[in-house]
C-alpha cells in the first residue's frame, strides 16, 4: 500500500490515465484519443507506454485497467465476471498481461455480466466506477445509475453488484438529434446549451406518452407550430429521452438516493429529472474511476 | 358519379396514381420515385401531367391528391382540417389548384391536426387512408392503425375521426437496425426476412421491458453471447419495436377489432404482435388510400 498506483480507463473513444500516491490521490491525469477502436491489435503496449512517459520512475506497484481494453476488441478479453460481484470477486479475476518492465504489473479489470427478463446485460468499466463511488461515499446498499451512451443502472446490496440493467439513452438521443427527420427542425449546430423548462417539460411528456416512440413526433409538431422556440427543441428532446429512461424508475427506491455517477454536465440533467418526481439522489464525478481502481488494486496480495 | 377520377397519393419519396372508374373500381395504377422531396417547386404540374399520360382522354372529373403534396414542401400547403372531422369537412376543405386543362380540376386533400397530451398532432395522406377503410369495411366506429415510417392511430367515432396519435416506430427500426451499435451485430444485407419465433419473442420482451432504450441492449448481449443467431436479430429487433408501440394499447380496444391498414409485410407483422396478446384485429391494403379519394370526390358537388 505504500507506493503509487497507474490507473487507465481505456474505453472505445478515449484513454484516461492517472497517477495515484498511495493514498489513492491523484498526482497528474491525462488523456488521449485512442480509444480501443483507434488502436491495431497489437499496438496496446506500445500506446499505454506512451500514455505513461515519465512515470516509469515514480515506483508504481503496476497498472490497473478498465472499460472495453478487455473486450475482444480490446487489449485482450478478459472474461465477464459473474453477478453478483463484490471488490473481491472482481479482484480475483483480474486478467494479468505480461509485465511491461519500466511500468511493472500490467492487469485489466473484468467486465460483469448478469440475467435480467431472462436476457444477459453486460458492462466493462461502470462496474469500476460504482465501486469507487460506493468506496468514496460510504455506501453497501442502493441503487446507482452512470448515465452515458449506454446508460446503466446498477442495484448493489452488501458491497455487491447484484444486478444491472442497460439503456440506449444517449445513443438514441444523438440518432434523434443528428439522423432522424426532427434533426431537419433542430438547430445545426449541436453544441446544445441546456434550457431547464424545455427539458423538464420533456421528461414530464416522456411520462404522459409512455413510449419515447410516441412522444419524439411531439418535437416535429412544436416546431411546425412554432409552440417552442427551436434553440430549445435539443434540451426538449433530451427531456424526452432521459425522462423515457427514468420513467422506470419506482418513486421511491429502496436503499436511500439514487447515486448519479459521470461527468456533471450529464448527471445535472438526471438531478433535475429526478428532482422533478421528488426522487432524491446524489452525485459523484468522474473521479470514481480512480477511487474503484484504486481500491480493487488495494484487495489483490500482489498489487497491495 | 358517370365519370372516372385520377386518384393520387403523393408522398414524400414517392408517387402512386390511380385511374378509377365510376364506381371507384382501379382501372390502372402507376408509380413514379418521384416524391415530393424530388420535385422543384414549380415543377408538380409537369410531373403531374407525365404520371397521368394517357389518361387525358379518359373524361376524368378531374385529380383528387392526398398526402405531403399538400404540406410546406410540397405543390402548395393545404392548412390542416382540425379534428373530430369526417369525409364531408375534409371535403370541404379541399385545397383548389388551378385547373390543368388535359386533366381537368385538380385538388388537395388537407391533413388533420388534433391535440393529446397538451400537444399538436398530425397527418396528411392517412386521413385518406382511413376514411377508405371506413368505406371498404362499413364501418363508423373504432380503432384504426396505420403502421409504418410514422405509425399512427385513429380513433374514429360516428364516422369522424376523433383524435390520432403518432409513433415514430418506423424510422427509429430503421435508425436501429443501420446506424446504432446494434447494426455491427446484425446482418449487413437490409433485405429481412420475417421469423415469426424471433419476432414474437421481441414483442414479448417489449412488454416486460416497459421501453424500448431497456430492451434494445438484449439485441446486443444476445448476439454476444450467441443466443440468437445473427439472421434472427432484425425480426427479434422489429419485434421489440413494434411491441414497444403496442405495448399501450389496451387489451381489448372500444369499437371492435383494430383495423390495420397498410402495405401486407407490414400489417402481417403487426396482426402477430397483437393476435399474441389476444386483440382482435383485420387487415386492409394500401387500396385504401383510393377508396378513400373516391368517397371523398364523391360527396364534392364539382368533384362527383
């Protein structure tokens, strides 16, 4: 436990890397575009070396990955642990690579997997974060959701993931946005500013409709009549979408606040949406990928 | 009543005409890729004109038009007829366009707009659709759907309809199947053939779902872990799209058995969702559309 720790979230569009001190503190984060897509097959130690340069002295106990580096079209699969799954069994199954001298240890988290309407869910890199956000606030028990292209709800009990559950929020909101006939009534530019009204206004509609299907027209027809202005349209149809998502959600779930995990320009939007159903919840940043890496390295003998 | 009508459905991406006898029997029926989106905006006349060769001699009464033809993009707007409304206020709400002397009088039939939910609605071409199948069927009463790129849903009481809704189902199969992540797992060619098993299986996972963002990750996790065989996945997708929209419908619908009205490939799939959910249910084909031009034309004095 006394030495740094390097951990990397290598995902399909983009690598982040930290320096963790012993304490799980980060020393210096960076990043860089290659995703594993952007990344030939056996370029990954190559690419992480130079996503290192100039920690090789800082005396790290090794790396510790997660996200889709262990997928197969990552670095090397490393086979989905089994739900549910505590620090421990994650811990446990880590999938070792060959040690990369001036870094030392080189190992990748395991994804979960799990059943639900008797169908398989899968995750690689959300099981990190939750863990870290759990470690960072104290919690056993509750229900967690890390919002993104694909979204995910996560319910742990006892320190362990018990289930999840997989929604296309953000990637059906950008085919909506970019490639669906509303894109013709939306502004072109999309580096849309959040208007609170237009997306409280959509996660209530979200709720009335009852199928995201049913509701998006809504958006084509606001504009024909020109019930809205278009610059508000984009926060309109995002209402719609993550209103669609929560609509799910019991008004009460057990175990205390939702906890929000991910970047805040994201998790602000599902606070207001929960807000406006008098759901409590509570956010945690990007920071929990560190603090999940960290502590899975803590449990392993090796990298302790 | 003595003469034939030069019936038209001009939509976006296509051009469909008919010439019907007195009593509304097809005696040809053409097609042209010409949808509105392709026409100049002074160039309907002559498209017009070129679909309808040969006919001049016919001793036409005149063309009736539904469809976009008669929305912003198309030969001149045709303000929306609101709703409850029946074959006589959209007859009487024809959009005249000057006469084209070879082929007499030509007019447009006006879209419906109504309100549900505190927002607009509308259509333009089904309307037409619908009052056909009024006609074909003898029928006043009762619940009519129109699947297809926007599916919509007609509540018709006393002959008029009353109110619609619209689901995007359509298009958001289509963005799915070709543009998500989904479409890395399914197969490249588009030309999908139907299994019922896999189809009926989506439908099924729809309802416990209770949204479509939920329930489009399982096309990916079942692929992954190869449950279904790639060749299923675009039924099993349809499936969870159309069982998505279904999902709202009542178990047994006022007004007898739904009415389905649309291209065969297409209502057969609708009419297995919802015969597995026990909802009566009768088909009619796009023969609609030129019922409902005829009985239209039939109750406008110059038109009859």
């Amino acid at each position: 436990m006394g030495a740094p720790l390097i951990a990397v979230d290598w995902g399909t569009s983009s690598l982040r890397a930290a320096l963790l001190d012993a304490a799980g503190r980060v020393l210096e984060e960076r990043s860089a575009p290659q995703g594993i897509l952007a990344v030939p097959p056996d370029g990954f130690p190559a690419v992480l070396a130079a996503a290192c340069r100039g920690w090789e002295g800082a005396g790290a106990r090794g790396v510790l990955m997660s996200g889709m580096v262990g997928s197969r079209q990552g670095w090397q699969e490393a086979a989905y642990c089994p739900c549910p799954a505590g620090f421990g069994d994650v811990a446990a199954r880590l999938l070792r690579l060959p040690d990369l001298p001036p870094l030392g240890r080189v190992a990748i988290v395991p994804g979960l997997r799990c059943e639900h309407d008797g169908l398989p869910d899968v995750m690689r890199g959300e099981e990190t974060q939750a863990f870290g956000a759990l470690e960072l606030l104290g919690l056993q028990d509750g229900l967690l959701l890390l919002p993104g292209t694909h979204s995910k709800w996560v319910q742990v009990r006892g320190g362990r993931i018990e289930s999840f559950s997989t929604f296309m929020t953000g990637e059906v909101y950008g085919l909506l946005r970019r490639q669906s006939i509303l894109a013709r009534t939306l502004p072109e530019s999309h580096d849309d500013e959040l208007d609170r009204d237009a997306f409280l206004r959509g996660v209530g509609q979200a709720r009335e409709a009852g199928s995201l299907l049913r509701s998006a027209f809504g958006v084509r027809t606001l504009a024909l009549f020109e019930s809205l202005p278009a610059a508000f349209l984009p926060s309109y149809l995002s209402g719609l979408v993550i209103g669609d998502e929560l609509r799910l959600l019991q008004p009460a779930p057990a175990g205390g606040p939702v906890v929000l995990i991910g970047a805040p320009a994201l998790t602000l939007r599902y606070e207001l949406a929960l807000q406006s159903r008098g759901i409590a919840c509570r956010r945690v940043g990007p920071e929990a990928t560190w603090r999940g890496l960290w502590a899975i390295a803590r449990t392993v003998e090796d990298f302790a």
